[in-house]
C-alpha cells in the first residue's frame, strides 16, 4: 500500500507564529497563558500544555493581573487591550496579519457606516474568536452572518459594507454578497472578500490531491472551521474520504482494497500527526 502525505497541508503562517511564540517564550518561561484555545486541535495543545502552556477563557483573563499572556492569531477584540494596560499584563501578540488588517478595515468601515447610517456585515460563525474579535473593533455592532436565513437582519434600504472571517468559503461567500446585492433596494452595497489565500488556495489544490486516491483520510481537529470547509472539499471529490482527529480514529476496514492512501490536513493540523496516522495505516 502507497501512503503519500500532502505536503501543502497543516499548519499556515499564522499557526506557526503563533506556536513558535509560545515555544520561544517557554523556553524562558515556566508558564504561559493562552487566552483561548491557540490552535483548533486538541492533540497539539495537549503538546504545549506539557511545555507550560495554559489555555484560559476570557473570563479568567478579566481576573488575571502581573503575568504574560498569549493572544492566538485568530486576534481580540481592544477591550482585551485596554485590560491589559491596566492590569500589568505583558501581551505575547501572535494575531495572524491578515487578521490584524481585516481588523483594521472593519474598524474603518464602522465609522463611515456611522456618518451614513449603514451597517457593517461579517459573514462568520457566531462566538468564533476570530470574529468576536472583528465585532469587537466597532463595539459589538456588527450584524453578524453564519446562515443565509440571517440575511433578514440586513435593512435593505441602508448602505451595507460586507466583509468574510478570514477562513470562510469563498464560494459561499460569493453567494452571500450576490444575495445581498439583490436584496438592497436603495442603500449602496459594498462587498470585500476577505477569506485568506492561503486557506482558500488549499481548496483546488486539495480537489486535485484527493483524486488520485482509492482512500482519503483528512486530519483535523472537531473545532478547526477551516477544517470542515476541507474535508467537505475532501468529500465531494473523493466520495471515499474519512474525518480524524487521531490515529486513534482509523478504522482498518476503510482501507482494505486500497492500493493508494493520501493524508492532508487543516490549516490548524500539526505535521507530526498527519504522519503518525501514516504510519499507523502502514500497520493495517
């Protein structure tokens, strides 16, 4: 049996920076903070937990005072900020760049939408950090997209500028901004595809990967939303494709008339487990 791992999958630049800053700090630091989880899969915070990572919520941060924190790339909104600067909090920073622009192109569009009394849309997951974060640039008051049912929120007859979570589908966001656009009446509609290239270029490179396979096993954490959209990928063409999250997870069954297996991965999946799951196959 051929096991091929994709070698454009796991992590993308903004994982990497994160997972390098708290490495980098924990080699000097016997523990660190991380307000949230730092990456969208379980096994590899389990890894950073044994070097002194420590996953806080928001609420426990709001208690903390003196100490260092790690901000994941998916951002936070500025009252994160503001708490700090009050409490003595040393920030280890690791928003994504991208996020960071994005951030700052909501923010803008915020207040021109104040001085015409239009409306900032995110096309995203409801309570995802990363658009908690973007909400959190114009005080929470942005209409918030996840279903094309919530589009009912959008006055038609006031201005709308339309931005996407940076790991959203392209496809689907195409087709929010078209429906939006048929929807206004009179107010001007203005839509910026934000999803990130390197997440969406993923998209027909994995198309092209999953084909040459007789089975398709996917590696991603259950939380990881850039994940779904890619085994979805995974699925549509390669009907013979499998979700995991660990070797664990594999079932010999799935591979008994196989002579070709391709693993790929999430953007939030670690290389060290997409080839344990290689090497646990070549044992079926």
């Amino acid at each position: 049996m051929i096991v091929e791992i994709d070698q454009k999958s796991g992590f993308c630049f903004g994982v990497m920076n994160a997972i390098g800053k708290a490495e980098e700090t924990l080699n000097t630091e016997d523990m660190l903070y991380s307000l949230g989880y730092i990456v969208h899969n379980e096994l590899e915070v389990k890894r950073l937990q044994k070097l002194g990572l420590k996953t806080i919520t928001h609420d426990e941060y709001f208690g903390l005072k003196d100490c260092k924190v790690l901000i994941r790339a998916h951002g936070e909104p500025p009252s994160t900020y503001e708490y700090a600067r009050q409490n003595n909090i040393t920030l280890i920073d690791a928003t994504c760049p991208v996020v960071l622009k994005l951030q700052q192109r909501v923010k803008k569009a915020a207040e021109t939408m104040h001085e015409e009394n239009g409306q900032v849309v995110i096309f995203g997951h409801h309570g995802h950090a990363e658009v908690t974060g973007l909400a959190g640039q114009m005080n929470n008051e942005a209409i918030v997209i996840d279903h094309p049912d919530d589009i009912k929120k959008i006055d038609p007859s006031r201005p709308v500028v339309v931005f996407s979570q940076t790991t959203k589908s392209v496809e689907d966001f195409k087709k929010l901004a078209q429906n939006i656009q048929e929807q206004a009446t009179e107010g001007r509609v203005e839509t910026h595809d934000t999803v990130c290239r390197q997440v969406s270029n993923r998209v027909p490179h994995i198309e092209k990967f999953v084909v040459r396979f007789d089975v398709v096993i996917f590696v991603g954490g259950l939380h990881s939303s850039n994940a779904q959209v890619l085994f979805d990928v995974c699925k549509r063409n390669n009907p013979h494709s499998y979700f995991v999250s660990s070797a664990a997870d594999l079932q010999s069954d799935w591979f008994t008339k196989a002579e070709k297996v391709g693993i790929c991965g999430a953007t939030s999946t670690p290389q060290w487990l997409m080839e344990k799951v290689a090497e646990m196959i070549k044992q079926f």
